[in-house]
C-alpha cells in the first residue's frame, strides 16, 4: 500500500465533510479575517537559543522573499480566472458543489502527492473583507485551540515572514512553518493575489527542538472582485501544494477527519468562513 494513502485520503474526506459546514459558522461572526508529516514523526533540526527576531539577521525579501517576477504575473490573473473551471494540464476534478469546485493532479516524485486548486464564489463578503481574513493572523490567534506560536517575524513593505507552529495530537510533535507571504493588489483594485512559500532551515532557523519543521509548502490565493473593492462579490482561486513523507497512523487519521482538513481547505476556510479546526 502507497505510504501516503492515509494523507491522500484525509485531503478528500475532510474536503466533502468540512468545506459547507463551515459556511453557517462564518454567518454568525463578525468578519475581519501542511502540510507535511515526517517519516516516524522525527525530523529535527538543531536547537537554536535565539529569538525569532535575531533569526533575521542575514535574511532579506529580495534574496529570500517572492521574487518581483512571480509578482509581475499577477498582472495575467485574469487569465487565470478565464479557464478556472476548466483547468487543463492534468487536473482532475475532486469535488463540485453550488459556488465550489475543487481539483487535483499529480505532482511527479516517487510518491503519491498531489497539488490541489479550489475554485469559487461568494456574494455576500466584500473583496477587502476577504482579503482581510486571509491576512489577519491575530484574528486567527483568537480562536484557534490549536495554535502554540504565530507572528509575523519581519515585515517590509507588501511582505511578510511568518513563523507558526501548530499543535498535532500526542505523541506527534507539533509542526513549525516559516515561509514569505506577499501581497498584490490591482492598481483599479479588481484584482489581489496573496502568495506564499516555505523558508527553508538554513536561511530562518527554527528557534527549538520541539517542533518538527515544514520545509515543503506553497500556495496562491487570487481573488477578483465583481465590481468594487468595498461591494459584496468576490470569486477566489487557491492552489496549494505541500510534500507529505510519512505514513499517517490510524488514530491521527480519525483525529484529522474530525478536526480539520488539508491545508489549502483551511485556508479557504480561515479566509471565507473565519473558522477551522486544525492547520495543517
């Protein structure tokens, strides 16, 4: 049996069973705003007795951030959302529902992993809004059980280095992600993209043992308004891709289903609905 079916099984259970439960929830707040399991749950980096703020003594956005390039080609994402219902180049199409469509295809590699997009639509949020619960970290601080540590560790200008590490059932360890965030925002305000990717250990040091680090991670929100910034409608396209490397034990399989979803689930949730169980 693949070593990665019960990651590849959680990802499409906790799709069909979270995704519109999730939606009755947001209506009640007041709106403001992976990942990887490692082989036996062991994979350490050395400790580091340094604050998060000394890490970033040699780290810089433009050796180490997203690159102005990959931000120059936001200016096509309305390509993007021309053929978002439709991919081509191997997607296949994971779940459909009103408003929502979800797709995956296979990433090459010696394993079962997948990259996934979500595609949709709501006319009752604001693109601003939106955009707000996607960025807000101290709005998810507040609610989130399940969070031990999230900040924003260095910030310039539209970007962004985040440190968080999420709590896992016992006797997983929890999971630390560091990775650049970097936000676009259309000059006629039609259009944002917020794109992120993991930093790696040897350009941010994790900063304790305890945590077992992410170092495999990506994911793109575009976000198209249906008239203006400020005026209900807005569709939303996510891709997410991460690099699972350890088989997922029953009960931490059963916990999962229960508690969360993949990642790029909890981010349209955290965006959308302002509340999910369990980062992944």
């Amino acid at each position: 049996m693949n070593r990665n079916w019960g990651a590849s099984v959680f990802r499409q259970i906790s799709l069909l069973r979270n995704l519109r439960q999730q939606w009755s929830r947001f209506k009640s707040r007041a709106i403001h705003y992976s990942y990887t399991f490692y082989r036996n749950d062991r994979r350490f980096f050395p400790k580091f007795k340094i604050a998060a703020a000394a890490s970033t003594v040699g780290f810089t956005f433009r050796e180490h951030g997203i690159s102005d390039k990959r931000i120059a080609e936001c200016e096509h994402c309305e390509e993007e959302f021309a053929h978002c219902k439709t991919p081509a180049d191997g997607w296949e199409l994971l779940y459909e529902a009103k408003d929502m469509l979800a797709f995956r295809r296979r990433i090459e590699g010696p394993y079962e992993m997948y990259e996934y997009k979500c595609v949709g639509t709501y006319y009752d949020i604001s693109p601003r809004t939106f955009l707000d619960a996607q960025n807000d970290l101290m709005y998810r601080k507040e609610w989130d059980e399940n969070i031990k540590t999230i900040e924003v560790v260095h910030e310039q200008d539209e970007n962004e280095l985040i440190r968080w590490v999420s709590k896992f059932p016992y006797p997983m360890y929890p999971r630390e992600y560091v990775y650049v965030r970097r936000t676009w925002v259309s000059d006629d305000e039609k259009f944002a993209v917020v794109d992120s990717e993991a930093v790696q250990p040897e350009v941010f040091p994790s900063i304790s043992n305890d945590n077992v680090r992410v170092t495999s991670y990506t994911s793109r929100m575009s976000i198209r308004a249906h008239s203006d910034w400020e005026s209900h409608g807005v569709d939303y396209i996510l891709t997410y891709a991460d690099n699972p490397e350890a088989n997922i034990p029953r009960y931490v399989y059963n916990w999962i289903v229960n508690k969360g979803g993949p990642y790029f689930l909890d981010q349209v949730n955290w965006s959308i609905f302002g509340d999910f169980s369990q980062f992944l």
